[in-house]
C-alpha cells in the first residue's frame, strides 16, 4: 500500500483499485534479462484519485531497474575518463539482451550474420537528463539529506569539461550527480524514506 499522501486531497487512506503485469530489463552477467513485476493501482479512498506505488527497485517510465540505472549513470557522472561507450560495458564487453538469436531452421551464416542488440551509449545518456530532470519533485529528498546529515558536501561534484560540450548539459550532469549523491546519503541513512520515492502517478 501506498505510504505517501494523496496529491489531491492529503488523504492517507487508499484502496486496491487494479493490478497489472509489466516487465523490467535486469542485466545479470552481461545479459539483459526481462522480468515481470505485478503492479498495483490505488485508489484514494477520499477524493477518487488513482496511482501507480513502484516498488522501490524500479523508476517511473523506466524500463531498467533502479540500480542499473543509478549505477551506471554515477560511473560516467562521477568518473572523469569515463566515456558513454566504456558505461555501458562490463569488463570491456558489450551488454547483449536476452534475444532468440535465430529460428532454430536458420543457417549457420544466417545465425552469424544476426545482429545482437546490445545496450546503447544513448540509453544512459537518457537516464541521466531523466534523473536531472527530476530537480523540482527531488527537492524534499535534498532537505531531508541536508537534515540527515548537515555537514556533507552534497554539491562539490566536478564534472570534467570533456563531459559535455554546452552549459545546459553540464548542468544537466551536475544536478544528476548531486541527486545521485543523495540517493547514497539516503540509502544509507534512511531506507524507508528512500523507498517512498519510486511512486509515481
């Protein structure tokens, strides 16, 4: 059930309304496997309102899980050298998705000349202009860090200059790197309070 506040009316009294399936990408040894998840819609028992309560481990609109996301959006925010192209690889391999390769008649040169998908630079780059974009919705969670914890320095991140190539995407990558910070702070402080944060309308 729902622990936040019905953004109509207040209320914290909420009723099962629907259920539905809806699948995830996980990556598990460098293969992207899809899962499913039971979601549930809520209705408020006061004004109507129906949401959507995510599980903690998934993003609103997002396809992959929260710390696939988090995690490789940190490592290109936080790492200087990093590259798009190196993020999205594990020990120098590709990231492949879990794809019948061929129908099983196919030739052997047909099976060799299939293309395997794999995950796209662009992928996370779209992940960290979304976490960014959240700057105004994420503004609670900033108080509630810099209250956890006053003395961190949640906005020192240097972003390196070959990063980005006008001042609205580096900014774009700074507010993701703070909001990424404080997703840490949270996790490590207060659970509960990171987990109210994957609802979503």
């Amino acid at each position: 059930m729902p622990t936040a506040q019905c953004q109509t009316c207040g209320s914290r009294h909420f009723q099962r309304h629907q259920q539905r399936l809806r699948w995830f990408l996980q990556v598990v040894e460098r293969i992207v496997h899809p899962i499913h998840c039971l979601l549930v819609r809520w209705c408020c028992g006061n004004c109507g309102t129906t949401l959507t309560h995510l599980p903690w481990f998934c993003v609103p609109y997002k396809r992959y899980l929260r710390e696939e996301i988090e995690d490789r959006s940190q490592a290109y925010v936080a790492t200087e050298p990093m590259s798009y192209r190196q993020v999205v690889k594990e020990r120098g391999a590709e990231v492949v998705y879990d794809d019948p390769i061929a129908a099983a008649g196919s030739t052997q040169a047909a099976k060799e000349a299939e293309a395997v998908r794999a995950l796209a630079p662009s992928t996370v780059h779209r992940w960290i202009s979304a976490i960014a974009a959240r700057r105004e919705p994420w503004q609670p969670a900033v108080r509630l860090a810099r209250q956890l914890d006053p003395g961190a320095r949640l906005s020192t991140l240097v972003i390196a200059a070959t990063k980005y190539r006008s001042t609205a995407r580096q900014h774009v990558l700074e507010a993701c790197g703070l909001l990424l910070r404080i997703l840490a702070l949270m996790a490590g402080k207060n659970p509960t309070q990171l987990a109210t944060l994957g609802s979503s309308p």
